[in-house]
C-alpha cells in the first residue's frame, strides 16, 4: 500500500494545533444521541493542598548492586524513549482516524512554537517529517525530492544512533531514491534505488526543511510535501503502554520489546550482558526484591540524565557537543543523556549543538537577569545557524519559552537581527520585554533558569575542529 502526503498531512497539521477539528478524511460515525446536561454539583470543602508533584529523588548509594542497575537503565533507556515517541506518533494518529500512521510520513506543516511537546528540544527552523518504519515485513522505499534549500532525512535505529543522512550534504539538490530494510533483510531492488540498511527493524525516520521566514513558509512546506514513502507489507502491531514517568514493569517490558523486536543480534548480544538486572525476563519471574530496587530506583535514575550534556564541562560556558554525538557506540551514558535532553540529534558533521546553562565565571542563567550574547560575523557554516531558547521541564526535558512575540529562536535568517558594523549581533537575553529599537535583538527568557542551544547545520572545519568557539555569555544591564 503505497502512503502519500496528502492524506496525512492535514493529520498532523491540525493536530498540531489545540483544539483543531477532527481530520475531514476520517471515516464517520454515528453521532450518539445528546445527553442532558447535569446540574452542577453543590460545592464542597476545598481539598487540601496536593503535595509537590516533583520531588527530587533522594541520591542513590553508591553499591555494586545500584552500579549494576544503573548501567541495565542506560543501556535501555534510548530504546524506552524512541518506543515512548513512537507511541505518541502512533495515537495522535490513531485518534485522527488516520490508522497507525506506520510506515506513513506525518508532516508538520506549521513550524514548532510553545505548545509543541512531542519531541524535546524541538527546533523553530525547520519543519518536520516524522516516519516510524516497521521494516520487519520487508523494504520500505523512500523517495526525496530535488530542493534547493537545506533538507536532512535522518534515519535512526531503535537505540537512537544515526545510521544514515540523506539530504543536501549527502544527496545534493537533485534528490534520490532509496529502499530502506531491516538488519536481516534479502532480496533484489529495482534499478535506481539505492538500499540503506537499518540495525533494526523498528527504527525513525526524520525529515528536516529549513525554513526562512515567515514569508518562506508556504513554500517550506509544499517541498516537505512531496517526500513519498511506500511499505510493500504491513506491520507488525504493539501492543504496548509507554507511560512517560514508568514504573520498573513498565520500563522493562518496553525495552524487552525493543531487543526482541528489533532483529538486531548485537544489541540482543548486549542485553544478555543485563539479564541479572531482568533484562529480556518477565517481570513476573523476577525476585520481590529485585522488582522493589526497579520501582524504587527509577526516579532517581532518570533525574541522574537530567542535566543532559550541559552538566559536561564547558568552554567561556559553552558546552561542546562530544565526538561520537548520535553514533554512539557503546556509550551507553551519553546515548541515555541525549535521549532525554534531545532525542534525535544528528551527527556532528550535519549539525553541531552547542549549549549554555551559565556563564563564563559558572553563575547560572536565569531570566531575572538581563544577558548578552555577541554572536560573531561569518561564521564558518555551510547552512544555517540558530541561537534557541529552551526552559527544563521538572522530568529534564526541553521546550520553548512562550513570549508575546512568539519567537523562540534568532539566526542568520532573521530579517528583523541588526548587526553592528563588523556583522556580529549582540542579542539582548531577558524575561522583560524591551522597549524601543532593542526589541528587535531581543531573545525571550522565561523568569527562572533557561537553556541556551547554538545550532550550526553543515558546520565547517573550524567549528569541527574547535578553532572557532562561541564567545561567553556576559550579564548587562536590564532593559527597561
């Protein structure tokens, strides 16, 4: 069954949108009758205050047996977030009427703002294409079309590591046409396709289009509409809960699923290395006590990769993305703390992140202050660059910062930025929104702490090779 665009575009765009009315594309039913309204119930006592709903979990001791479990998490962690986000994917569809929305590009047409939640550290430059593949019942192909702007389809297997990138670094302007398979896949594809070979047969498809400006955004998306993708088979279904904030059952089932799913040998291999923690066991067949050190220890596992990689060493506060950045080997640590601060990052040689939780001399930023941040003139990049705001939700994840103006990011394709006379932009980093001409460099913090990302898509050497550094954040005074 071949799946285009059309059908599923207007899915995520209204999705994409609160309160958006249903897909006119869903099969129909019967409205049920209407029901009379209730009459409001006689008030009762205000209940007592809830307790704080994000306690930070106490540290855990530093035993071999806590040593063991930590190391089971972080191996099975990425593989729990990317079937969490296919899950997302799967029921935002489901409930559009649109199927599973597998093996199906689901477009956003619109660009990320505040209310975006899907997927952490989301960016405002592109827009999205987000396909799960199920390469389980055989190729899926994938045609990209010729686009004279920056385009990036990554493809990621279960565990998160970027297996290919086929966009303008790879492919060029003129597009191509690909058949992506499963790790154990055999067979003959037709002439001009050229096969990229999955580690597994769940794995993530991720379109990126640059978008400059508001007035380019039409056009934006109508090249993001003409991506194709078809499955000669079907899917295999899962039938599996993936809470956001699991329980020990929860996490091990999930990541259980994952491996056996996944027809990927050497990651099976690796999880046999964790079966005294319960990896690749039911939950059922593990000791009481074994099941009381999951459920016990979870939280504080999960708030241990809270800090991501901004919690790394930095330089003038800048935090450097490291080597091995989505291919990640067996480093199962930076895998665990990408995952959760953000998931789907690509490679350096496509993009380099940089981030700033505090300055220079490591006092925190934080939006009741008011910052500079001098971004310098030509920078060495063969795309694009974006300087974003993020807050941290309480669970470690990062999102926009909503502000009246709406603008989240700043880059080399902002019209309204004003360079001094060497091309550097000082940008004006506060909560307050100020008045007069300084409102156009002005990048929105919320009031507590906040994140800063530097984005460089096709980073040349000197970013690469870390001979061109970001120069520090340095506090200045309040903008009325």
């Amino acid at each position: 069954m071949r799946h285009h665009w059309g059908i599923v575009a207007v899915a995520l765009a209204m999705l994409a949108q609160p309160g958006a009315a249903a897909p006119t594309r869903a099969p129909a039913k019967k409205a049920a009758p209407a029901k009379p309204v209730a009459k409001p119930a006689p008030s009762k006592p205000a209940a007592k205050p809830a307790a704080p709903a994000n306690v930070i979990p106490a540290p855990l001791p530093d035993t071999p047996e806590i040593q063991a479990l930590r190391r089971a998490f972080r191996f099975g962690f990425a593989p729990y977030e990317m079937l969490r986000t296919r899950q997302a994917q799967v029921a935002r569809m489901s409930a559009a009427g649109m199927g599973t929305g597998i093996n199906a590009i689901v477009p956003r047409l619109t660009l990320a703002d505040a209310t975006t939640r899907e997927v952490t550290t989301p960016n405002n430059d592109t827009l999205y294409g987000s396909a799960w593949l199920d390469l389980s019942q055989g190729p899926v192909f994938f045609s990209i079309p010729a686009l004279k702007r920056y385009h990036s389809a990554a493809l990621m297997s279960i565990t998160s590591d970027v297996i290919a990138v086929l966009g303008t670094r790879t492919v060029g302007a003129n597009g191509g046409r690909y058949a992506i398979v499963g790790p154990n896949w055999r067979g003959d594809l037709p002439a001009g396709v050229e096969m990229v070979r999955s580690q597994s047969n769940d794995a993530w498809l991720l379109v990126r289009v640059v978008v400059n400006g508001e007035e380019d955004l039409a056009a934006a998306a109508d090249g993001l509409t003409r991506y194709t993708l078809s499955a000669v088979a079907g899917d295999t279904p899962l039938d599996l809960k993936v809470p956001a904030k699991p329980n020990g059952k929860a996490f091990l089932a999930t990541v259980n699923a994952a491996i056996e799913r996944s027809g990927d040998t050497l990651l099976a291999n690796r999880a046999a290395q964790f079966a005294n923690q319960g990896l690749g066991k039911s939950w059922e067949t593990l000791a009481p006590e074994q099941q009381k050190l999951w459920n016990d220890s979870l939280p504080a596992l999960i708030h241990e990769l809270k800090g991501g990689l901004t919690a790394d060493e930095g330089v003038d506060g800048w935090v450097y993305p490291p080597f091995n950045m989505a291919l990640y080997g067996e480093d199962d640590d930076l895998r665990a703390r990408v995952a959760l601060g953000g998931l789907a990052a690509l490679p350096r040689i496509e993009a380099i992140y940089v981030s700033a939780t505090k300055d220079a001399e490591g006092r925190p930023l934080t939006g009741a202050k008011s910052w500079r941040v001098k971004m310098p003139g030509n920078l060495p990049v063969g795309a694009f660059w974006s300087l974003t705001m993020y807050e941290q939700a309480p669970d470690g994840r990062l999102f926009f910062v909503p502000n009246d103006l709406n603008r989240f990011a700043v880059g080399d394709r902002s019209q309204h930025l004003r360079p001094e006379r060497d091309g550097s932009i000082e940008l004006f980093v506060q909560h307050g929104k100020p008045s007069g001409e300084r409102v156009v460099n002005w990048l929105p913090a919320p009031k507590g702490k906040f994140v800063l990302m530097f984005r460089a898509y096709l980073p040349g050497a000197p970013l690469l090779d870390g001979s061109v550094r970001l120069p520090p954040v340095t506090e200045g005074e309040m903008i009325p």
